[in-house]
C-alpha cells in the first residue's frame, strides 16, 4: 500500500503519490472543473483565482519548498477549500501523473528560462511536453502562458503554433480568466513591470476536437 495521498496540512499532495497518477476525485473530495498553475511561487496568482471562484478545483505546483510553504499558509489562513499542492517537477506531473482530457486550464507564468544552450533540456516547453499539455487539457480548455524572455517565447509560439491541438486567442485570457487580465499576474511580474522590463503573454486554447 502507498502513503496517503494527501499530508500534512491536508492541503499538500503527496509527490511521489501524484506521479502514480492523479485521481481528481480522490485530491479535492468530490467532481468539479480542475485548473493548474505551474511554478506558483508565493501564490499570489493561485490563492486570488480560487478566492473568486470557489466552484473551481485550483492546483498549484512549485518546487521551491520556501515559497510552497509560504503559499500553503496563506491558503490555510484565507480557509480556502478549493486548492491543494504539491511539490513536484511540472514536467513530470503533466507527463506521469495528469489524466486525459482533465483540466480545464493551464497557467503557466514565467517559467524558468534556463538561458544557456546546455540547460535548454531543463525547459518546461519542449515537445514532448507540449504534446502532454494537449492531452490532459479537455476540448476548448485555455493554456495561459507569459514570460519575460525574448527567446524562449519565441520558443514557446513556435511550439504552440506547430501544435494541431492548439489554436491562438485574440488577446491573453479569452473568456474564462479568473482576474482581471491586465493587471500583474505575479510576485515577478510586479518587479518587471517597475523596472520596465518587456513581458510577453497569450492565451492558447485546446480545439474542440
């Protein structure tokens, strides 16, 4: 028998439990929409998403522990019901654990950039994770992605604009996003914005068939 799903303070998945593959039923309790965030930080985005849409299953994933903790303790404090994390490579979550056709939408906000060529393999946005992002998410389901690195948002249009299970939205959030789509998204985003750094954002969605 493996460890329970759920530590800690209930709101904490069990990593290597996760990567079994995820049964959203047995994570949040009961059926309902499911939404992902990966790479949270603090969870500035995540809490105010779930805060506003309590009928919404909220996923946030991060590998720093400092900041996890930091985003759990806030969840606790807020009493929110509908949110739950795990520390976990997001490659490996949407890769092994995520099951088809189950998520509603992606965030997906400055991913780490990995700037030198020999750590380019380290990216979130490769192939092969595209092709699993298309997988999971259900038809018509949004992907929301910014970033603040010139070259690997080239990358990342390209890669999605190759892609036969995306299609490109006029303007960044489409129709369903939970916060006001032009304010600051992140912790990071704010800093950018104050030192007048470009940032880059748009919505994809998973086509209907």
């Amino acid at each position: 028998m493996g460890r329970p799903l759920i530590v800690g303070s209930n709101l904490r998945i069990d990593a290597e439990e996760a990567l079994r593959g995820l049964d959203w039923r047995e994570v949040f309790g009961t059926a309902g929409p499911v939404e992902i965030e990966l790479g949270i930080g603090k969870g500035r985005f995540l809490l105010a998403a779930a805060e506003r849409r309590p009928d919404v299953f909220h996923l946030g994933v991060e590998w720093a522990n400092k900041y996890l903790r930091i985003a759990e303790a806030r969840a606790v404090k807020r009493a929110l019901e509908n949110v739950r994390f795990v520390r976990a490579d997001g490659r490996d979550l949407v890769q092994q654990a995520i099951p088809d056709a189950s998520v509603r939408a992606y965030y997906i906000f400055y991913p780490d950039p990995w700037p030198k060529k020999r750590h380019h393999k380290r990216r979130f946005f490769r192939p092969e994770t595209v092709e699993h992002l298309g997988r999971t998410l259900e038809p018509g389901g949004w992907l929301h992605v910014a970033t603040d690195h010139r070259e690997y948002w080239e990358i990342i249009e390209g890669l999605l604009g190759r892609h036969p299970a995306f299609e490109r939205w006029p303007e960044f959030g489409g129709s369903d996003f939970p916060l006001p789509p032009h304010e600051p998204l992140t912790n990071y985003e704010l800093k950018y914005l104050a030192q007048g750094r470009p940032c880059a954002r748009a919505t994809w969605r998973r086509r209907p068939s």
